[in-house]
C-alpha cells in the first residue's frame, strides 16, 4: 500500500472520530409559561364571597394538550361547610380554557379534595390542582385563555352526633336548660347532658341532612316531649322519655335512647325543635343527623366565581413536520468521491423509505402528532422549536426553562458544529502531508550521500 494511500485513511478516520465527538449533545426541554387568573365567588358555601386566585398553566406533549390550574385561596375568606357531615364529603372545582387557532374548543379542568368530619363553618380544604387534556392532532399556533370557574360540595353519606360540647353551641336553648355533666357509669354521650324543669322549655337544631333523631335518657318521673320538625308538629301522641318502648313506666335509668327519629327527609336545610310540655325534668343528650347518598352536588351549596382581572391568554406554535436539513449543498462535494458499489447491498430492505420526519408521528393525511414539551427526564422529540407567546394582560408568570440556564427563554436549537469539524479536518491532513514530505525529502537526501 502507498504511503499515500496510507495517509489518506488515516485522515478519513481522524474526520470521522472529530464529528462523532463533536455532534453528541442533548436537546433541552422547552420552558413552561403560566398565566394568573383571580376570581370571586359567590353563593352557597362561598357565603359572604371568596377570593380565589388560579395559576394556568398549558403544556403540549406526547401528541396531548393539558391545561393545569394549581388554585390557591387569597385573603382570609374561605368555603365553610354547611352543615354536620362525617368524613368524606368533596369540594370539587371546574375551570372552563377557551381553546382557538389549530385547535378550537373547551378544556375543562377538573379536581377535588377529600374533606375531614365537618361541623357548620368549618373551613374547606382546596384540591392542589385541576387539569384536563385532549389529543393533538394537527400543528399550528394554539390560543389558551382561561375562563369560567365553578365550586360544587358534595356531602358525605353517614350520621354525626350533634352536641353542644363539640360543636360550636348549634343548639339553640330557651333559659330554663342547664348542661350536667356526669360521669363515665351513666354513659351519656360525651358525659354530659342538657335538662330542663320548666314547661315549655325549648331545645332547636337547624341542620342540613336527611334524617335527624332525638337521643336523651329514659328515666322515673321525666315528662313527656313535644316534637316539631320544619315548623310542624310531628308527634302526636307524645314522646314519653317516663316510660319503657312498651309503654310500661320506667324503673331505671338507660342512657343515650334514641327517643324519636324523623322520617326520611329531602336532602335540604332542616329545623328540629323539642319542648317540654309539662313542668318536669327533660333531658337532651345529642342529636344524630343522618346523610343518606347524594349522587349530585346539591345546586344550593354551588358557588359561582368570576373572573376580577384581565389575565391575558398563552400561545403556543407547535411546528409540523419537515425534511431533515441537507448537511451538504449541492455542488460542494468533488465529483467521484464515492466510488460506485462502496454501500453494502442489502442496508435499506426493498419497499421501505425512511420517514421525512423521524421526530413525527404520522396519524394518516394531514395529522401529526409532535412532541414540543418533555417533562421528567426523558429525551425530547421536535420536529422544530415550540414558541410560547404571551397575548395581553398584565398578570403573567415568568417563564422558568428546564435543563437550562434559569434566563426565562426556552433554550435554542441545536447548532451542528460544521466550521470546527472542517478546521479539524484541514489540521489533520495538513499534519498527514507534512509527514509524507518530511519522509520523502529524508529518503533523497538518504540516497544522495550513499
């Protein structure tokens, strides 16, 4: 083989080795923009109003669109329950985004919150966030703007005992009732009870339920109880705590009887009041309010929020697919290069071509799905960079890149190397001639003094 020869492939694998270092590189992800949004809400169990602020959020990927709203109260107003409910209940929120441009339509993000055991007035818990997506299916510029919101409390099913000693004095008594307390043998509900001695004293409940009862002692020498529910009375004859379920009187004292129970009511705002009708001891131990299964969110609890700021709208330009780039223009490579018959025959099987765009995924004419956002860690894929847009209004969130330097602009594009590759390469022949004449000059003057 000549030295010549020789060279020349030593410079052909130094090229090769220099362009494979150099083009390795990772493709950042894109930055994700946000929107703020304020709302006011009113009705139900907003009460007085409640001020809600939703941060949007929308990301494309994977072929998919989503729109996120993380939510968060402001100021010190918040939803209160409105009523005794054992643990279970939800506060569910729904958002509405007006989706324009290569994509028309609605996105509704959604979410709920688990609530604890509930008392009248206690503070709601928000759900952490709401979403929705859609498929994407076309490329373009899409237009996010987020609008309506809608707060729903859905009770849960089960029963709660009502009393004063825990529950924020919801009982509402006349002044001849006094609260005892008594001790563990009697077994009363939270050892104590409330009683009364003179006619016509009054014990009222307004709750929110479906069934309600009256728990007290059966006992010698106690008087007979009127009851009236939602303004009527409903006992007819009268509760006689005096006397055994068999009507007999009464020898011993039993604890926590369930004295009367209501029939099955519409879920709904409700009043109990009990009296006693003569001038005897009465006790009142609890009432048990009951939820039986709401499968909606009662429409009387909904609370109603609008928008209070202008906060602008999100576009985001999602490119389609294209050819990949020519590295080398035409004209630029010296004719015979590539010598005939140096691909292997067999390399691309008969019948398939390679798709004009392997970032794309093609759905069938004219629909491709790309990929302009990646989250976590796995690698992107775009046919093309992602540009997001604000559009108007004043509440806007900084834009934070991932896998990039913290500026608020998505990373750019990767840029191929080609000036340093061909520097490296002109370095490497021009070492590789050098050589060669330095060698061949030794080898004449060699010759000249023998």
């Amino acid at each position: 083989m000549s030295r010549l020869r020789k060279a020349l492939i030593a410079v052909s694998v130094g090229v090769a080795a220099s362009a494979a270092f150099v083009v390795t590189s990772s493709i950042p992800s894109q930055a994700e923009t946000s929107l703020v949004a304020k709302y006011r809400c009113t009705g139900g169990i907003a009460g007085s109003g409640v001020d809600l602020e939703a941060r949007m959020t929308p990301q494309v990927e994977s072929g998919t669109m989503n729109v996120r709203w993380d939510m968060s109260y402001k100021g010190n107003q918040r939803f209160g329950s409105p009523g005794f409910f054992p643990e279970g209940s939800s506060l569910d929120l729904e958002g509405v985004v007006d989706i324009s441009g290569a994509w028309r339509g609605q996105l509704r993000p959604r979410g709920g919150q688990e609530q604890g055991e509930l008392v009248p007035g206690d503070f709601l818990e928000l759900p952490e966030g709401l979403s929705d997506s859609a498929s994407l299916t076309r490329s373009g510029t899409i237009r996010f703007e987020p609008g309506d919101l809608t707060v729903r409390f859905t009770p849960a099913e089960g029963e709660v005992m009502v009393n004063n000693r825990d529950d924020n004095e919801s009982v509402k008594y006349t002044g001849g009732w006094q609260w005892e307390y008594t001790s563990e043998q009697y077994g009363d509900h939270l050892n104590d009870v409330q009683k009364a001695s003179g006619q016509d004293e009054i014990a009222k409940l307004e709750f929110i339920g479906t069934r309600v009862a009256y728990i007290g002692r059966r006992a010698p020498g106690l008087g007979p109880i009127r009851v009236i529910l939602d303004g009527e009375v409903v006992t007819d004859p009268l509760v006689e705590p005096g006397k055994n379920r068999s009507g007999q009187a009464m020898t011993g004292t039993e604890t926590q009887e369930v004295l009367w129970t209501s029939p099955q009511l519409d879920y709904g705002r409700h009043t109990i009041e009990i009296v006693n009708v003569e001038a005897m001891p009465a006790y009142l131990d609890a009432f048990r309010v009951t939820t039986g299964d709401v499968p909606e969110p009662p429409v009387h609890n909904q609370a109603t929020c609008t928008l209070q700021n202008d906060p602008g709208a999100i576009d985001v330009t999602v490119p389609g697919p294209s050819d990949p780039p020519d590295d080398d223009p035409p004209g630029d490579d010296p004719p015979g290069d590539d010598p005939p018959g140096d691909d292997p025959p067999g390399d691309d099987p008969p019948g398939e071509e390679q798709p004009p765009n392997a970032d794309s995924t093609d759905l069938g004419p004219g629909n491709v799905v790309v990929v302009p956002v990646v989250s976590g860690s796995s690698t992107p894929k775009s046919t093309g960079p992602t540009a997001t847009t604000f559009v108007k209004g004043a509440a806007q969130v900084a834009k934070t890149p991932q896998g990039g330097v913290d500026t608020g602009e998505a990373p750019g594009g990767e840029e191929q190397p080609y000036g340093l590759m061909a520097s490296g390469a002109a370095l490497v022949i021009g070492s590789a001639g050098g050589g060669l004449l330095l060698r061949r000059r030794r080898a004449a003057h060699a010759g000249g003094m023998n």
